[in-house]
C-alpha cells in the first residue's frame, strides 16, 4: 500500500498553516503551536495517498495539486486546494473508507492519528475547534 508517507516531508509555519480554511480560524500562536503537530508532504502523481479498507495512518489537507476519491471502484468526488480527506478515520479511529488517488503533485498538510491524539491532550481547545470545523463541513 502506498502512502503519503513515502513522498518527501518537511516541517510547517504558522503562515502555511493559516492559510487553509480548515485552520484560518486559529489565532497565530494556535496555528504556531499546531504547526509542530503537522508535516507537508509531498505525493507524485499516480501514487495512492491510501487505500480503502486500510489503516488511518494521517489526515491531510490539501496546499496544492488535486487528487480523487474512490469507493468500490466510483469515483466519490475530486479534491484540490483546501480540501481535506482522512479525517474520518482519525476522529473515529476507523478504517478508511475510500481510496485516495493522486491525479497531480500533490503537496498535503499531514497529521498522524498520535500527533492527534496528543493535540488533544496538550491543546484541547485548539483541536475542538478543528474538529468541529470538519464536521460542520462533513468532509470524510
């Protein structure tokens, strides 16, 4: 199974992080502290972010490049810049529910299932606000 995590990483700032609509609504020392849970990834084009079925290992949200859902073989939707996907398996701590196929570069703010659950130990707040802001949106 091919992951995001094989593609190239490198570490956030607040700015990168403010910037998606997903985090705009954290203040600077929120998105700062928030920064250092997170990484950017980098996916080629062709590569499955992950699989449907499979185990979460991140959520992302989406800086640049597009890539596709798909379930069962159809194609749930397209997803771009500021877009994000993988929450779901996160939240729930469940198996993915679809597949995420890479259709251009792809360039992914990324949060491991630990790195979330010790955002919600040591930043509460900061990670209500998140989550609530997902599922307002019921993105999945």
């Amino acid at each position: 199974m091919s992951t995001a995590s094989s593609g190239h990483s490198h570490r956030l700032d607040a700015d990168r992080i403010r910037a998606q609509a997903l985090f705009a609504s954290l203040t600077r020392e929120q998105a700062e502290e928030f920064a250092s849970f997170c990484e950017a990834q980098h996916v080629e084009q062709g590569r499955e972010v992950f699989t449907q079925g499979g185990l979460a290992v991140a959520f992302f949200v989406i800086e640049s490049g597009e890539a596709e859902a798909v379930a069962e073989g159809r194609v749930l939707r397209t997803l771009g810049p500021g877009d994000w996907f993988g929450e779901i398996a996160i939240v729930e701590q469940s198996h993915r529910t679809a597949t995420v196929l890479v259709t251009s570069p792809l360039t992914v703010i990324a949060m491991t299932p630990f790195e979330f659950r010790r955002l919600e130990a040591e930043n509460p707040d900061i990670a209500a606000t998140i989550t609530q802001k997902m599922q307002q949106r019921g993105h999945g």
